[in-house]
C-alpha cells in the first residue's frame, strides 16, 4: 500500500535520460534545454507545495544519464531547493540496488523503459516519460493504461500527473504477461542472432 499517510515523508524517485543532449544519438541542444528546464520547473513547482519532498535520483543506464541527472540537479539548486532534500549516488549501480533505493521511495518519475519496470515490480505509482515508442508497448503489454505515461510534448504537466500519483494504489504487475513477454523478446533475439551470425 503506498498511499502516503503524511508529506513529511514524501519520496520520489527520479530517472532522466539525456534525451536531445550530448550523449544522445540524435543531439538538438534547443529541445535538450528546454526539456531540462521544463522538467526542474515542474519538480521545484512540486516542492513549492510539498516543502518535505525528497527527490531521489538514480541512473539505469550509466554513465549516460549522469548528463540529466546532474543538469537538474544543479538546476534545482540554483531555483534554492534544500541540498539535503537531494540524493544522488553517481555510479553504476546493480538491479538489486535499483530496486533497493525505489524501495524507500513513494513515487517515481522515470524516462529510461527499464526504470519504469523496476519501479512497478516494487510497486510504485509511476509517472513514465515516453521519449521512445517502446516506452508506451511496453507498459499496455502489462496491463497499464495511459494515465501514467506522459508524452514528452506534455512535461508541462508532470506536477499535477505526480500530484495524481501520491493516493494512487498500484495493481499488481501481471507476472504471468511479463513471463510471456520475456519468452517473445527471447524468441526474437535468437532469430536475429541467428540471422546475424549465418
């Protein structure tokens, strides 16, 4: 049950990827800024109404995402959101300890497909940034609907969509459907690699 009985112990994971930056493999510097821009003014927005929230920030693809992390980072600190509110361990960390930090967390707000899936098998209400069509298949393959995924031309409203996210239940993720998918992806990149090497 992660419905939040108090602000003050409000925690949100956050995991951005560089999306248009420079370790991105389409780069546009101009939609890079305003993506960062937009994202840190809807978390300090957030925080201006729930003065106790702490953002937790974790990379899954590492040392890609260092770039966003620690753009928004700076950004939130230069707007005078609490150092102390921040945490943010800079390294590759394993998927055990993925989920070890989204443990302690009551919300996630996640680009990178992956961060998204860890933070449902833990059980978290999720906010996904779709930046890739894979973002969107995925999380309908699994029973979830568009309510928690937010296309990336909408960042204006991820405040109001995290605000949503504080009372809402998760329903289980369906392990039977994963399980399937599992084995189509397996089947998938066998052929391939089979195509590949003969």
């Amino acid at each position: 049950n992660n419905r939040i009985k108090g602000k003050d112990n409000l925690k949100c994971a956050v995991n951005v990827a560089p999306i248009y930056g420079e370790t991105w493999p389409v780069q546009n510097p101009q939609k890079y800024n305003h993506y960062m821009r937009e994202v840190t003014h809807q978390l300090f927005s957030y925080y201006k109404e729930n003065k106790k929230v702490k953002y937790i920030f974790y990379d899954t693809s590492y040392p890609t995402d260092c770039e966003a992390s620690k753009t928004i980072i700076a950004n939130l600190l230069d707007l005078g959101f609490p150092e102390e509110q921040i945490e943010y361990d800079e390294r590759l960390h394993t998927p055990s300890e993925i989920c070890s930090i989204l443990s302690k967390v009551n919300i996630a707000l996640t680009t990178r497909l992956h961060a998204g899936i860890l933070a449902l098998r833990m059980g978290k209400p999720l906010l996904a940034i779709k930046y890739q069509p894979k973002v969107s298949t995925v999380l309908h393959a699994v029973g979830f609907d568009n309510k928690c995924i937010l296309e990336l031309e909408n960042l204006q409203i991820i405040k109001s969509k995290l605000k949503e996210l504080e009372n809402n239940k998760v329903p289980a993720l369906p392990l039977k459907k994963l399980k399937k998918l599992d084995k189509q992806n397996y089947q998938i990149t066998k052929s391939i690699l089979e195509d590949i090497t003969s």
